[in-house]
C-alpha cells in the first residue's frame, strides 16, 4: 500500500513568491518514496537537514508503515536544502540512521535488512 504524507513542517514550498527567482536547489522535487524492506514495521520516520543536532517531528505520526509498504513523503521543510539525515524506528527499537540523503536528486530510499 503506497500513501502520501505531506505534514505542515514539509508543506509544499511556494515558487512565486513575490517574483523572486528560484535556484535550482529550490526549485528540485523533495518528494521521496520511502520503501521498507525490513521484514518489521516502521513506527516513527524522521527527516532533518543534515548537520544538525536534533530530528524533527515524527513524520509518520500515529501511522505506522508496514513491512513491504511505501509512503511518498514531501521532504520540503522550506529551508531550499537538499542534504537530510533519515531515522527510521522500527516496532523492537531498532533504529537506522543514514546521513547525507541527497532529496533533490532521489525518487526513491529504501531501509533495508
């Protein structure tokens, strides 16, 4: 089952503002098929602008993302970044960082066994 998050913190980024030119990076596509291919499910997922020292909220909320299952998730939190770290939380505790996720350039991310 594929479904699509867009939480108010990774809201879509407005484009036109007041005719301000738009780089590249801004203008990238932040929107990310999380896959998991762990055989547990996820109950917590976290996506923050790396380098920094805290996660942001729970994107996942009170859903969980089952084993096998995929959600599309709009990781714009309007800062005009493109490098996260992802956290996934799975149902015994486990928990999988990677660092450096590239969002601009990437349609998919899978967490793995």
């Amino acid at each position: 089952m594929r479904r699509f998050f867009n939480g108010a913190l990774f809201g879509a980024l407005s484009l036109a503002l007041l005719g301000a030119s738009v780089n590249s990076a801004a203008a990238a596509n932040r929107v990310v098929e999380i896959i998991n291919a762990t055989g547990m499910t996820m109950v917590e997922f976290y996506a923050s602008v790396s380098n920094t020292n805290s996660w942001e909220e729970d994107i996942l909320g009170d859903e969980e993302l089952e084993a096998g299952d995929s959600v599309d998730i709009n990781i714009d939190d309007g800062s005009g970044k493109c490098i996260f770290d992802f956290k996934g939380v799975f149902e015994n505790g486990v928990e999988v960082v990677k660092q450096g996720v590239n969002v601009c350039r990437i349609g998919t991310f899978t967490f793995e066994r």
